[in-house]
C-alpha cells in the first residue's frame, strides 16, 4: 500500500501536467523551472506558426500557378 502512495504521488507531482499551473508539474513549478519552460514553449509556438505559414504560402502559390 504504501508503495503504491508512493508511486502516485510521484506520479502526481513529477509527471502529470496540472492545466491550473499552465499544464507544468508540481515540482517544475515549486523548483522554478516554470519560467524557462514556458519561454521554451513560446519559442516553439512561435517558430511552428512561422513554418505553418510559409507551407501554406507555398501551398497557395502551387495551386495558383497549377491552374
């Protein structure tokens, strides 16, 4: 029993996202890892919205100059 505690607040605290602490764990948060994660995460949205938008300027002119 005890082990199983153990393992569930592992669980809870190391691995599983809390959506109230802007989908980070317990501990990212309480060790102030908080900051640069969110700043990783922005960089990638960032860079994805970027690439997303040149595919789909690519995908536009391709069909323009198809017809």
């Amino acid at each position: 029993m005890r082990q199983t505690i153990q393992k569930f607040v592992h669980y809870y605290n190391n691995e599983r996202y809390h959506e109230s602490l802007n989908n980070l764990t317990p501990a990212d948060v309480y060790f102030g890892r908080d900051k640069d994660i969110l700043a990783k995460r922005k960089d990638i949205k960032k860079e994805t919205l970027i690439m997303r938008r040149k595919q789909y300027q690519k995908s536009k002119i391709k069909q323009l100059t198809s017809y």
